[in-house]
C-alpha cells in the first residue's frame, strides 16, 4: 500500500428498493439517536475506472499503521465508522503487487463526481459520489 492521491467521497441519496439488487437509501435516525447497525461491507467499485474488490477488515499495527490488506482484495478500518455510518469511513488497497498491477491501481484516474459503490454483505448496495481528492500517508494514519 502506498500513499497517494484517495478520493473523498460523500453519500448520495437513493430510493429505497424492493429488491437486493438496487441501491438502498439509508433511515435517518431522529435527533440523538444512533445511527442503525450496518452489514459489514463485502466489495467495493469504481465503475467508471474499472476497479472491482472485495473488501476484508483492517487493523492498526502495534505502531498504529493501518495494516495493508492482502494482494488482489482491498479492505476497511474496522474500528472506525464502516461504509454508510456517520463519519470517515476508510477503504484501502494497493495500487501494484510483486507481479503488476493490483486492485487500486487505477485510483489515481478517479475524479470528482464519479461514483463509488459498496455492497454489504446483506444485500445492501450503497452509492457514493467522489466529492474530491486528497492525499494520505500511512504512516500517519
């Protein structure tokens, strides 16, 4: 995993639908209630740079580094806010392996206004739209 340009995305707005194949929009809670309980994220796209990944949970090092996830797959902190909660939720990968290209190495292609997708492992499908791009160490995660 290397340090680069990520993309910054933020939440649209969707029906709700009537099978597990559409884009859910998510129950706002009421003023001061909690946000609902998610499904873990199970893949994450970027259709309009053709990037596909299934996603596994990632931990902090005994250093606090964000601990890369394997070769071929990409990952989510899982102790911060996952895909669809309240907050920065963070999906990382790599962009090369020893062999070539890897799952994020078309990121640095994404630009504002693309979507990213997330499905959940329910079903759930969520949608983003890249608001912009911002750079991030690991190191300093």
């Amino acid at each position: 995993m290397q340090a680069g340009a990520m993309p910054v995305a933020h939440g649209l707005p969707a029906p709700a639908p009537a099978s597990s194949n559409s884009t859910q929009s998510l129950p706002k809670p009421a003023s001061g209630e909690l946000s609902p309980q998610l499904a873990d994220p199970a893949f994450v796209s970027v259709p309009a740079v053709n990037i596909s990944a299934r996603l596994q949970p990632l931990h902090l090092d005994a250093k606090g580094r964000l601990v890369a996830p394997d070769y071929g797959i990409a990952g989510w902190y899982a102790a911060g806010p996952e895909p669809g909660e309240p907050g920065p939720a963070v999906i990382a990968g790599h962009l090369d392996s020893k062999v070539g290209p890897d799952t994020f190495f078309r990121l640095g292609l994404v630009r504002p206004g693309q979507r990213i997708r997330v499905g959940l492992t329910d079903g759930t499908k969520l949608v983003f739209r890249v608001t912009e791009i911002k750079q991030f160490s690991r190191d300093n995660f």
